[in-house]
C-alpha cells in the first residue's frame, strides 16, 4: 500500500515542477581513480585533493534535506580508494535515520582493503541494529585479456575476480550482503558478450550489463569506445535474451532496446525530483548527468533545491532526458515511480510471473525485496 502511496504523490509531483525531499542519493566518494579505462577520462584528471572527509559528511549529511533518504549509491573515480572510506560510511549509518541500502560499484583493484573496509561495515551495522542492506558490484567487462584492456592495467582481472571471491566469502556470512558483478558493453566486448554471460552467470546471480554512455560525468566526448551501427543488432539480441532471464531488470533492457533503436528514452527518470547527486567537494546536482551546480557545501541544500533554479532544471527535464539511458536510481523507479513499471509488467505476463516468483523465493529469505517492503 505504502508503494502505491508513494507512486500516487510522485505521479503528482511529477506534473509540477517541484521535487520532492530525495529518497535516493548518489554521493561521488571521490574523483580519483586508479584505473585506466578507454571509456572514461575521470583518471586522466589531475588528482582533486579538497574532497570531503567524515567530519564534513557529519555535518553536512546532517540538513534536513536528506531526511527522507532510504537508497545510498557510493560511486567515484574509484571509491575504494578513499582512505576513510569506512569512516564515511559509517556517519552515514548513524546519520541517515531511514537509510535502506548502500551500493557501491568497485573496479576491485584493491581486495585487502575493500575487503577489510567492508568487514568492518558490517560488523558496524550489526552493533548498531540497523536493517541496513550493502551491496557491491566488481565491474568485470570480460575474459582477461579483454578486461585488461578497456581497463588499461595489465593486473585488473586477476585483481577484481580475486576482489570478487573474498566478497563472495563475505556475502555467505552475512545476509544482508551481497556481491554481483558489472559489465560495461563497448567495442572492445561486444563480440564476446554472450560468452561474457556465460561466465558470470556461473559466479553470481546479480549480474548487470550496461552499454557504455557517452557523459559529461565520464568526461569521456572525445573517446572512442561506443558499440557501432553494425553491431547493434549483437546488443538487441543479447538484451532480449536478458530479458527473458532476468526478469526482475526486464523492465530496463526494455527500455534500452527502444533507446538504442529508437534513439530517445522512453522510460521516466526521478533525477532533480527524487534523486539527487552530490559530488565529492560537496556541490549539489540535480542528477549524475548534469554539471549544474545547485548548492555548493556552504548551502542550504533545501532552500536550493526547491528554489528556481531547480523548478526549471525540472522544467526543461523532458528534453535533456530523451538522449539519457542513465539507470543509477533504478529502484526508485520500482518503488516511488512504479506506474510505468507496473505497466511493464502487467502487459508481459510470463515475465511477470517469473519475476514473481524471483521475489517470492527472496521474500522467504527475509531478502531484499522484504527488506524494501518491510521499510
Ligand atoms: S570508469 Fe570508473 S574505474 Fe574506470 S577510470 Fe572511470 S571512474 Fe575509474
Ligand atoms: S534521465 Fe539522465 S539527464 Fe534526465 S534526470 Fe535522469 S539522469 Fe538526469
């Protein structure tokens, strides 16, 4: 009922310019990065040194502005790589009083510390009673040779299949952890998607493949990485088994099949009304997509976001999101948007009734969809 609640107030919202305080958070933990990925230009940036520590997160995480957050995305540069990232994280558990789930997308370079950091994680919410759920994603992009080389480190894949199998350890000891994998579509593994499958399906369930986006976030215009015309056809196909595979994220390759062919998005976003982001100097973003800067870490977060400058961001969003595929906050389109989901899944029955059953197997493991539910 609460998810029907919620969907009829977004549903409102939506059709003003206003927002609403945000449930979900992408906080960029740093801009600094230890890989060298040819999709991405973050790493080729001189090295940002005025990022945020945990007293700053204390205080700033402390507005009223993020009272009603329940989803924490933890992205970067490479997020590992802060050296205070479990202190972080922890004032974020004590400060954030509705918070759901943490997720973090890791290129697992550093496996001693990512596992040390996320055993003290847990060992934290434990103490601290809190129905918390944290999840991690090792972003492997395929066989060795392959990985190596989008990545631009000759160790990357011995390192995140090495980061992956100590989570692995880590996720069967404790129920409200888990690890899954990404991969990243681009030139150089389209050919070798299907086999990519293959492989990951043997090591986790929480599989997730994403087309790599040209964005001012990646600060990556000038790289060339994107999938052709001509391999196209490689990516639908692939999508559409998918689908039929994992029909809890059928509803996205859905939608990025009618994006690719179609060259719009057709699905609604609830960045710059539900989901904000903040980078990791403390500006305030409408999205991960846009530079414009909404309130720097002096500023009332909230006077901002519900000021103008936002009201026409919000305006204008209809436009600036048809070239867009982002699905950071997915799970807000799953449990605040919902209309267009359940729409989804209404008129693809087989689909549904395999979904069903994928909740209703977690539901019994007091899991994740009951953790969402139960909050
Ligand atoms: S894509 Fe991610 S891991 Fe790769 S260089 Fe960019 S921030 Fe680092
Ligand atoms: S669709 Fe993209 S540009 Fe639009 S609000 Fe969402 S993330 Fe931002």
């Amino acid at each position: 009922m609460s998810i029907l609640k919620n969907a009829i107030e977004t549903r409102k919202i939506l059709r003003t310019n206003q927002g609403l305080y945000p449930t979900f958070i992408i906080y960029e933990i740093t801009k600094n990065c230890n890989s060298r990925c040819v999709m991405c230009n973050i790493w080729n940036k001189e090295k940002t040194t005025d990022e945020l520590n945990y007293i700053d997160i204390k205080k700033i995480f402390s507005q009223i502005f993020f009272k009603e957050v329940k989803y924490l995305n933890l992205s970067g540069g490479e997020p590992f790589i802060k050296k205070d990232f479990y202190e972080i994280v922890k004032e974020f558990i004590i400060t954030l009083d509705k918070l759901n789930m943490i997720s973090v997308a890791t290129n697992g370079f550093l496996t001693n510390k990512i596992k040390n950091d996320i055993t003290e994680i847990l060992k934290f919410i434990k103490e601290q009673k809190k129905n918390i759920k944290f999840s991690v994603t090792v972003s492997i992009d395929g066989p060795s040779d392959i990985h190596n080389k989008i990545r631009g480190v000759k160790t990357a894949y011995d390192a995140a299949i090495s980061t992956f199998n100590e989570l692995k350890k880590l996720s069967e000891q404790a129920d409200n952890f888990t690890v899954g994998i990404e991969t990243v579509i681009c030139k150089y593994n389209i050919d070798n998607i299907e086999e990519i499958y293959k492989v990951h399906k043997k090591l986790t369930s929480h599989l997730n493949f994403v087309p790599a986006i040209y964005s001012s976030f990646f600060e990556n215009q000038d790289l060339d990485f994107a999938i052709g015309k001509e391999d196209l056809p490689k990516l639908i196909k692939f999508y559409k088994h998918l689908i039929k595979e994992t029909p809890h994220l059928a509803y996205f390759y859905e939608n990025a099949i009618f994006f690719l062919t179609r060259y719009y998005r057709n699905f609604p976003c609830l960045g710059g009304v539900l989901t904000a982001k903040i980078d990791s100097q403390g500006n305030l973003f409408p999205c991960l997509m846009t530079k414009n800067i909404i309130a720097t870490k002096n500023e009332d977060y909230s006077e901002k976001w519900f000021g103008e400058k936002m009201n026409q961001f919000r305006n204008k969003k209809g436009d600036i999101c048809k070239k867009c595929l982002s699905n950071c906050d997915m799970i807000n389109n799953y449990y605040y948007e919902f209309f267009d989901v359940s729409r989804y899944y209404a008129t693809h029955p087989i689909i549904s009734l395999k979904f069903l059953k994928i909740i209703l197997k977690d539901f019994l493991k007091g899991g994740y969809y009951a953790l969402m539910i139960s909050k």
